[in-house]
C-alpha cells in the first residue's frame, strides 16, 4: 500500500499538521513533512478527526434488505465519517445467537467500507421474558460486548438485573431502550401542549425516565455496567447526572435529531418526523445540548434506522418510528454544538469516536491522532454549506428530516485502516 500525505489539516481543531499515513497505520504527524511518491491531499482549513465510531446503527440484515444491507448501510456510514459502527440486534431472524451475530460480523468485514460490531440482543427474539445466550455471543468470532433489546425495552427488572449480572464477568455492557412499554401504549408523539392540541396519543417523558432511574439502581446494585440509549428528555439528563455523581457506571449517548428538533414538527403531520423516542421540547433540546457539552452526556449515536418508502410515506398513525442517520449526523452535531459555541472540534472527536468506542470496548478506533495508530481519519470541511439531497444517499433509505435543510460541514475524506472509503465527498 502507498504513502498518503494529508497537507496542513487541523488535527481535532488544533493548529495545522501534516499527517502521513504508511499501510494501514499513521506513521507521521508533524509540520513541513514529505514522504516520496506519496498522494497527497491538500487539506488547508479543514478538520482532521478519528474515524467516528456509532455505538447505535440499524443495518437491517438479515431480513430487511429492502431498506439497508451491511454492505449500503456501512457505505452510508463511510459517506459520514464512520470508520466503525455497531449493529443492532433487532433484525430478521433476531441477533441473539452466535450464528446470527457472526453472520452480521462476516457481512460487515466483505463490505470493507466500515467495521461492524454486532450488538447481542438481551432477550430471545427480543422478547424480553428469556435472557438470549450472552456468553455464546461474546466468545463468537464476532466478540459481542454490547448487549441490547433496541427497539423494545427490557422492562423486567429481574430480567435487566440477571443480565447486569452476566455481562460483568467478561467487561460487556447493556444498552437500554428506555420505555415503559404501559405508559406508552398508542403513544405517537410527545406528551405535552402538542399532543394535545393535535389529538394525538401522548408519549411522557416519565416512560423513559421512570425505566432510566430503576436501571441506574439496578447497575449500581449489581455493580455492572448500564448505558441508556437515545436520551431524549431534561429529566433523563438529571437522572443520568445523579446517577454519574454516584460514581456508578452509567453511560448515555443523545441522537443528532433529538439535538436539533422539537415536537413542534409534528404539526405538519409529515411521518418523517416520527422516531422512537419521540422528538420532545425546545427545553428538551437545550437540555440534552448543556448535558453533551458537561459529558453527563457521554456520546452521540445516530440511531440510523432507514425504512422503505412505503412504511413512511402513509398517513401518521400507521408510519414506522425511525430516521436515517449516518450521513448527516457530523453535520447536525457541527451545527448544534460546534457553530453554536458549546463543544470544539476535539469535543466532537471525544463524543463521536473515543467515548463510544470506549464505551463499546472496540478496539483499533477511538484511538488518538499520533504516529503509530491505526489511519481511522476523517477530514471534515468545515465552511462547506449545502442542502441535504436525499436522493444522493449511499443509504437504500431516504427517510432523513432534513431533507433541503441547509446544514453546515461535509466529510471530504474517510480512511479506513489507510484505505480511503470516502474521496472529494464521494465513495472511492
Ligand atoms: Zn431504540
């Protein structure tokens, strides 16, 4: 493999460097560097980040292939800077082998655009009555760590402790889908002034919050660790924040959607804006910003979950919960955070790639910038401007919010262990 030399990138936001990447590692990162024969990219003015690593993606296969597979999925994924995400179990058949968790791996290392890190689910058939077989799938090929329902909510508490109990032997973690699934029967949006107005059934933020708090209990009883999914309300942020002074071990990661919309989208009844957690308040909003700047908030994950057309487009009440993700997350997450002043650029390489591959146990991402290192790297342009054009994703799905929305900043280059997946903008 050549040398690649990246010309006069700031490195996490930081003064200008030049990195030179030999084989699949960085061998460089220094000012005024050459290397013979190597191919250089011009990279004044913009950021140069660690691969982004999403410990919340749907890839959809096996079963659904009609609105992803590994291989468009993790396309998507390297269109948006991700050298790694995690895949969850909600597919068709469930995750909860090692068969099935290995099938996904194996599509995952083929498709070569992104590292996929299966997720086990937590119950057979994500059922949530028996705990699926844990131990099978963390000595599997695939080496899950990570452990989820996605979807659904493991909502017996003896159940949720068992599998605390399990995955503390071998350093896994539980991600929980945070729903009481009673307080959200018929649940279609947010509970509050909107739901009402427009006669909608209500979906509070106690569901969500009420399962957060017995589970932080629940981790700190067990001395295991928890990680809450989506987070979506101010309440889940102070329950998360007390449970962190505690000293217990609590991760949360927020969506980019969640950072950015509010409920008030719903009023033009357009399915595209209904997701699971619901979108909530302007103070919702601020709240989940404040807590990603602090770190109560340890990460971001997309929550990619793309849907073909037909279970979109249709009326409110009948539409599948869930937005694509992956290829504008940077771009919302530039916008909410970095223009608006409360993280900089080495704030958004710690929440979109060292926290969560941290948090994931993944090794050879969410690695530091520096010679030696695997070259997962992503180069950002940050004064880019532009529309979002749907039609152009690598996705199999177009169900994004944003579409014709200007947002901010666009990945020009993503390397994969050396290899660009992503050149100018576009897939290599
Ligand atoms: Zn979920």
């Amino acid at each position: 493999m050549s040398k690649i030399l990246i010309r006069g990138a700031k490195v996490l936001g930081g003064e200008p460097q030049d990195v030179l990447i030999d084989g699949e590692s960085i061998e460089a990162v220094g000012t005024g560097l050459s290397a013979e024969g190597a191919t250089v990219v011009e990279a004044e003015g913009k950021i140069l980040l660690p691969g982004l690593v999403d410990l919340h993606t749907h890839l959809r296969e096996p079963g659904r292939e009609d609105s992803e597979t590994v291989l468009t999925g993790t396309k998507a994924a390297a269109v948006g800077g991700f050298t790694a995400v995690h895949a969850m179990a909600n597919t068709f058949p469930v995750a909860d082998t090692a068969g099935v968790v290995e099938q996904v791996w194996r599509l995952g290392k083929e498709s070569g655009y992104c590292d996929v890190q299966p997720v086990g689910a937590v119950t057979v058939g994500l059922e949530g009555k028996k705990l699926a077989e844990l131990g099978a799938m963390h000595d599997s090929a695939a080496g899950v760590k990570v452990f989820s329902d996605d979807g659904k909510c493991v909502d017996d508490a003896v159940i949720m402790r068992r599998a605390l109990e399990y995955v503390k032997a071998f350093d896994g973690v539980v991600a929980q889908h945070a729903q009481e699934p009673r307080l959200t029967e018929g649940a279609q949006m947010n509970e509050g002034v909107v739901s009402s107005e427009l006669g909608l059934g209500g979906w509070p933020a106690v569901a969500e919050e009420s399962i957060i708090a017995r589970d932080v209990l629940l981790a700190a009883h067990v001395g295991s660790r928890v990680h809450i999914c989506h987070l979506s309300t101010a309440g889940s942020v102070e329950i998360v924040r007390w449970a962190k002074s505690k000293g217990w071990n609590v991760t949360a990661e927020v969506t980019p959607h969640h950072l950015l919309l509010t409920d008030e989208l719903v009023r033009t009844y357009n399915p595209v804006y209904k997701v699971n957690p619901p979108l909530r308040t302007e103070a919702d909003v601020m709240a989940l910003r404040e807590a990603l700047a602090d770190g109560t908030i340890d990460c971001v994950a997309t929550d990619h979950a793309p849907h073909p057309h037909e279970d979109k487009d249709c009326e409110w009440a009948a539409a599948a919960m869930g937005m694509v993700g992956l290829e504008t997350a940077l771009s919302v997450v530039q916008q909410t955070m970095v223009d608006s002043g409360l993280l900089d650029w080495a704030g958004v390489a710690d929440r979109m790639s060292f926290r969560p591959a941290a948090i994931g146990r993944l090794e050879g991402h969410g690695r530091p910038v520096s010679a030696g290192e695997p070259a997962n790297l992503t180069l950002v342009d940050p004064a880019y401007r532009g529309a979002v054009d749907p039609s152009g994703f690598a996705s199999r799905s177009r169900n994004t919010p944003y579409e014709g929305r200007e947002l901010p900043g666009r990945v020009t280059h993503t390397w994969l262990r050396g290899r660009a997946t992503v050149v100018d903008g576009n897939l290599a």
